[in-house]
C-alpha cells in the first residue's frame, strides 16, 4: 500500500480541510485512525502510519480510503527511528505537494513498578511518545512556514498535567509533550502555525482495554476493580471518552 494513491468523487463536510495534506501517525488503530477517518471525511488527503499486521493495516487505510475523497497512503515509518521518521515526512511532502497538519498521535505504554521498568521500555517508550514528535515536528515546520499555513496537533494525556503510579516512561513522556508542544506554539505563533494539544483521559481504545489485565495484576485487584476504581475514579462522567469525540 505504500504510495499508493487513490482518488474519488465524494465529498467532505469541513471546508477548512477540504483538500488539506494531512499526517496522522500511529493511525492504523484506535485515536489516530478515528482522527484520520475524519480528515478524510472532511475532505483531507491523509498519509496514515503505524504498525500492524498486514490485515490490521490494510482494514485501517481501507476505512480511512472509505471516509472521504481525498486521497490516501500509507507510511510504515517505525516511530522509535529517527530517519524513518524524517523520510516519512519527505514521503507525505512528495506525495501531496504539502504538509499542512501534522497530527503526532503514536504512543505505546508499560506498567511497572520502577524498580522493576525494563530500561528498554523506558527507551522505547520516550522515543515513541515523545521523540518521534520533536522528529515530525522539525522536519514539516519548515514545509509549513514556506507555506504560510499549517496545524499541528499533539495528542498527549491526562499523564501531561498528573501521574499515576507504575507508568513512570508513559507520564515522563507526556509531561515533555506537554512542554515541547508549548515551546513549538510560541516559536510558531507567528507563522500562522498554531500548534495545540490534546491530552484526553482514558478513552476506549485499544492502547486501555489492553492495560486492564495487566493493571490489575500488578495492583493485585479485579480487572472490574481496575475500570471503575483506576482508570475512570477521577473522570467525572464514569464513562471512558469515545475516539470520536477526539477526532472531532
Ligand atoms: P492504540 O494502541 O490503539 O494505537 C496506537 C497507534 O500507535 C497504533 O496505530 C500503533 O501502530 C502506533 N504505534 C505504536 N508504536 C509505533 C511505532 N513505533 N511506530 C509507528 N506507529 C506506532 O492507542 P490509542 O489509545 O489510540 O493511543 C493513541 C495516542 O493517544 C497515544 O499517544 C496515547 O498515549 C494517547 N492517549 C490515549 C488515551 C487512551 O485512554 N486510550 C488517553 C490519553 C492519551
């Protein structure tokens, strides 16, 4: 699938992105692909991103395909290497003519007590959720600014503003989103590049419904235990946020 373009008639729904050249990675699963599903709905051209099997990335760039005219590719750039990172980018600059939003969404977890993190995790986690976003980010700014316009999303967590226990990579992570994404909008402000993040509590995704048994395990309780008393005890609506309401 990779450069493969498609191109149909249908129409989006948002005339701000109609026709923008967008990139979501990790977009092949849960957030990202709802956020490239709708780009796509909206008109966008979206340059998708992720592992996956072959099945699992085929079903994401179909339905990402399906959601809309523009047109769309596939990137397997792998998010922990730098210059796959960078040649993705020059990929989706090639492919469209423009990177006009860029949507750093790819992010993995590990639960462990720290004396016990595996340091690999740790590695593997900072460079997927918060390295590869520095990468993207240096290498579609200067396509942005020559283009007078871009957008650029982070996709962070609650873990940017408090911590929980056993997540010690994860919540280092997003609290540097956090602050590389605050760093970025005041070097851009005036570039017409607004650059913002998004830092949800627990959604229904794949990335939480995987975490319940281990969670569970490692606090020694319930995976029933570990919804209701873990993962949503401090989200007021007692119910996990909907992938679309991110998209949207
Ligand atoms: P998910 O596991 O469903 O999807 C993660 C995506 O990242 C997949 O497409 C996966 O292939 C991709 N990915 C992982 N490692 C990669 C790598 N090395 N290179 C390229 N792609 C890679 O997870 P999700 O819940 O949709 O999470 C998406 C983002 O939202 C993450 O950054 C996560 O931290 C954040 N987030 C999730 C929640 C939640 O409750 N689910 C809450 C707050 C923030």
């Amino acid at each position: 699938m990779r450069g493969t373009v498609v191109s149909k008639t249908r129409t989006g729904n948002n005339d701000l992105l109609a026709g923008k050249n967008s990139l979501v990675t990790g977009s092949t699963s849960g957030i990202g692909l709802g956020i490239a599903r709708r780009l796509a709905e909206c008109g966008a051209n979206v340059m998708v991103n992720g592992l996956g099997d072959h099945d699992q990335v085929d079903a994401a760039v179909r339905a990402v395909d399906d959601a809309g005219p523009g047109k769309v590719v596939f990137s397997p750039a792998n998010m922990i290497q730098p210059a796959e990172i960078n040649a993705m980018v020059e990929e989706a600059v090639d492919t469209f003519g423009a990177i006009d939003i860029l949507v750093n969404n790819a992010g993995i977890q590990f639960v462990s007590p720290i004396q016990d993190f595996p340091p690999e995790k740790w590695d593997d986690i900072i460079a997927t959720n918060l390295s590869s976003s520095f990468h993207t980010i240096r290498a579609a700014t200067p396509h942005m600014i020559a283009a007078g316009w871009g957008r650029i999303i982070n996709i962070s967590s609650l873990h940017a503003l408090v911590a929980s226990p056993y997540k010690a990579a994860y919540v280092a992570a997003k609290h540097g989103v956090a602050g590389l994404t605050q760093v970025v909008a005041l070097e851009l402000a005036q570039q017409n590049i607004p650059v913002n993040s998004i830092a949800p509590a627990s959604v229904e995704s794949p990335l939480v419904t995987g975490q319940i048994a281990d969670t569970a395990r490692v606090r020694g309780i319930t995976e029933e235990e570990v919804v209701r008393d873990v993962m949503l005890a401090a989200q007021p609506t007692k119910k996990f946020v909907q992938i679309d309401e991110i998209a949207e």
